[in-house]
C-alpha cells in the first residue's frame, strides 16, 4: 500500500528554521503534486504550498519568501525548508501527494508532524 511517512518537525525559536521531508513508498506508477498543508486544532487544513512534478511551485502568502519546497522525483520525496519561522507557523503539518497507482489516480496523505515555534 502506499504510504507517505514525514519527519523534520519539532521546536525552534522564532527566526529559527525547520525542514520537513516526505517520502512516499509503495506500488506508486508516478506521483503529480506534491505539497504541504497545515492544520490547527479547530480550524481547516490549510494549504502551505505545492509542486509538480516539473517543479513549479505555489506557495500560500503567509509563507512566501519565508519557506522554500522542493522535490525529488527519483526519490519520490518532497522536501519543505522553513526559514524565520513564526510563532503562528505553530500547527501540525501534514504531506499530501497526488498519484497514479495501477488502480488509478489517488490522493495520499502522510500522518502529520508538528511544528512549535516559540517566542
């Protein structure tokens, strides 16, 4: 089955930087988009920013010029570098891959991983 499996997350200080990874594994024929979204209690799954699989990107404003993402397709792994990060980047953050399995095209996601940022 496939999988999508996170790690990067923890706790920094405001003006620090974190960078996630998320790698994908399983009977996968191609992964399209991949991206970032964040979630915090109570609110809805934003999106933080995605990449194709020729690498153009979109990038949410919050984020922009703060967090860089980027991918290798050869590892079908997808990276998010978050730079002067923010207390209010504080939230779970999860990877979502959109992809092409002998079944069709899916949606996967990974399990999250959370991001403290304190002040």
């Amino acid at each position: 089955q496939v999988q999508l499996v996170e790690s990067g997350g923890g706790s920094v200080q405001a003006g620090g930087s974190l960078r996630l990874s998320c790698a994908a594994s399983g009977p996968i024929f191609r992964i399209n988009i991949m991206g970032w979204y964040r979630q915090a209690p109570g609110k809805q799954r934003e999106l933080v920013a995605t990449i194709t699989r020729d690498g153009s990107t979109n990038y949410a404003d919050s984020v922009k010029g703060r967090f860089t993402i980027s991918r290798d397709n050869a590892k079908n792994t997808v990276y998010l570098q978050m730079n002067s990060l923010k207390p209010e980047d504080t939230t779970v953050y999860y990877c979502h891959a959109s992809l092409v399995v002998i079944a069709g095209a899916r949606d996967s996601w990974g399990q999250g991983t959370q991001v403290t940022v304190s002040s």
